[in-house]
C-alpha cells in the first residue's frame, strides 16, 4: 500500500490562503488506509481549516468530496462538476493521484495536503513500514523475500557490506542487518544456493523515465500506447 | 475580560458513567455552575474528532468529554478511545491556534456526583479565564438548538 502522511498544517494553510472557495478531495483508498487522505481526514481537515480562516477573519469555504481513488478516470469524473464550484482543489491523495487530478483541472489549483512516504505494510494500528522501492527489477524470490534495496541502507544487492555487528547494521544498531535476516529465511527454507547467485548491476536507464505498463490482454486494443 | 462574559460549555458525557453522576447531582442538589450544556451519548467511544471541531465552529468555549472511570468502560475501551481522540483534537485545535486548554477529557465514576461539580466548576472557572471562544461570533449565532441538546 501507497503511504502518505498529512504536511504540517501551516504548510496546507499557507497553501490555500489565496483561494475562497476550496474543494477539499479525498481519496478512499491507500491514504484512507493509513488514516492520512481519506472520507474522515478530509472532513477533519477541511474543520481546521474553515476554523482557522475564521480566526484569521478570511472569508473562505471549504467543502469536502471524497472519490474511491484519485488515480482513475472514472472516479475522478465524479468530481467534475463540484471541482467547478471551487477556486481551488486540495487533494489529499498520494502524488500520482494529485497528478492525475491536476491533469484533469488544467486551469484549477490543484494543491497537495500529504507527503508520500512510501510503499509499506501496516505493522500495527497507525503505524506503517516502509518495504518495497518500485525498483521495477523484484529481488524477492533470490532473497528470502527480504528486500535489500529497502531494508539495507546501502542497497547492497549481493551480499552483506561487512560492516554489521551481531546481526544489525553498522549505520544504526536498532536496525537488523539486513543480509543477516536475508541469510537466516534462506538457511530456514534451504535455499542457501541462492546466495551464489549474481545479480547484475542495474540497468538504471529505465528508472530514469517515468514508467508505463499495459496489461498484454489490452495490448491490442491500446496499441498505440506500446 | 468582560464582566457580562458567560462561558458556554459542551458536555459529552456517557449515559454509564458520568450521566448517572450527573443524575445524581441534581438529586443530591449538589450545586454547580448552570454554564454546561450535556450531550448524553451512550459512551464516549462514540465522539469523533470532528464532533468536538464542530462544537468549536459552532461556538463553545470549551468542550469537556466525560466517560467511565479507566477498566470500568460498559464497552470495555470506549472511554480509552475517546482520550485518544481528545488529546488528538487537542494538537488539531493548538494547530488553528486555540487554545487547546478549552477541551478535556474526564473519567467520572457513575457514584461520583461531587467529583462531576467539581469538574464542571473547574472547567467553567477554566474558560473564564481564557476568555470568550475568539470562534464565538454572537450570542445569537454561539451554539445553535441544532448543534447541542441543551
């Protein structure tokens, strides 16, 4: 899952300071999840904010929608008429959905309200860890489905650095080495054989274009997207 | 600070614990400041955090959430939930730049009627202090019928 957490208030009230009328957008999926852009953290939001430009004596309004996902056509669609109503949009998706709404409103403010912090897994209530780069060149399978690109600050692909002590990382003692970790699942499920395995270096050139994918079944029907 | 100030209060208490204090009170004719205005809810597991900025848009002064004493909530950890969400509308208040002193979270037992006074009087005499909610835009507009059970 997609994880975001809300910027410093401030910063969002600066941000719409200009504007009187304001959508506040939220998006039902990822960062509704992680308590961050959802139904409830819009409504919430959007309190502080008409609080506060009553107590600065501004006239705003600010009204709150939230769509299903801010990262698709047909949810952002929803929106249209409402987005029209508005002076700006405060979009409290992650920033593929600020994107995709901004695109959709070229002649709108459409402003941030998160932060994305990464792809993560949910540890506990509220609390979220971050696991996969999007790295476009899945590791999991050679490494015990431990990420080295995300939990060794060094991204070391084959191989500890040599620096750990006891198991955890020489940058942080908290923190578990982590081609310890990555040894102990192989050695537990026997496939130790897969540390002789080299990983290339990594063909960054694709990295450095933001990326596309279509599904083969719609290749057809989509060609001239490639 | 003016003299004709009178502070208004929002009380949301939980019908268990506190509204049975409360209930109390009045029979033991235990006298406290008239400034409250209770909301009884059937626990404070109930109140959200957009509840309690409500109250303040619509012009309380201060906000007091009242539920069963700690290990003694009817739902078991509603009132444990609910402290969790003050104190967080707490720091959403500071950020707008309130003062977060006009909410609080209380835990009043349904036998303690003189500790549900002391605590009204306690924030009535808090909000004198603090003065007039600069959110409260006139005795007519303050805490409209729709927003409150007076």
């Amino acid at each position: 899952m997609i994880v975001a957490e809300r910027k410093p208030f401030a910063e969002i009230a600066q941000a719409v300071s200009g504007y009187r009328r304001v959508l506040v957008v939220g998006c039902g999926t990822c960062v509704a999840v992680c308590l961050a852009g959802g139904e409830k953290e819009a409504g919430i939001l959007a309190a502080q904010l008409d609080l506060a430009g009553q107590l600065a004596g501004r006239d705003q309004r600010f009204a709150t929608a939230c769509v299903e996902r801010q990262c698709d056509r047909e949810f952002l669609a929803e929106l249209d008429a409402a987005a029209r109503e508005h002076d700006a949009l405060l979009s409290l998706a992650c920033g593929a959905g600020v994107q995709f709404l901004a695109e959709r409103h070229p002649s709108l403010p459409v402003l941030a309200g998160l932060n994305t912090t990464f792809i993560g897994v949910n540890q506990d209530v509220g609390v979220w860890d971050e696991r996969c780069r999007a790295c476009r060149d899945c590791l999991l399978s050679l490494t015990g489905g431990v990420c080295p690109l995300t939990m060794c600050p060094k991204g070391m692909v084959n191989g500890p650095c040599g620096g750990a002590v006891d198991g955890r990382c020489e940058t942080d003692p908290e923190r578990d080495c982590a081609w310890t970790v990555i040894h102990a699942r192989l050695s537990a499920s026997d496939r130790l054989a897969n540390l002789e395995a080299l990983v290339p270096p990594r063909d960054h050139s694709r990295a450095s274009l933001p990326g596309r994918q279509t599904h083969a079944a719609y290749l057809r029907r989509y060609s001239s997207h490639g | 600070m003016d003299a004709r100030y009178e502070p208004k209060i929002l009380a949301l208490i939980c019908t268990y614990c506190t509204y049975t204090a409360a209930d109390m009170a009045g029979s033991l004719r235990l006298q406290y400041p008239p400034n409250v205005r209770v909301v009884k809810l059937l626990c404070t597991g109930k109140v959200d955090v957009l509840h309690l900025l409500a109250a303040f848009k619509a012009g309380a002064d201060a906000v007091m959430v009242s539920g069963c004493e700690i290990g003694d909530c009817h739902f078991l950890e509603g009132n444990l939930r609910a402290k969790e969400r003050v104190a967080h509308a707490k720091e959403l208040i500071a950020e707008i730049g309130l003062e977060p002193e006009r909410l609080e979270m209380f835990h009043i037992g349904a036998s303690d009627a003189p500790q549900w006074a002391k605590a009204v009087e306690m924030m009535t005499r808090r909000a004198r202090e603090l003065g007039p909610s600069p959110l409260r835009k006139s005795e007519a507009a303050a805490m409209p019928a729709e927003g409150v059970a007076a």
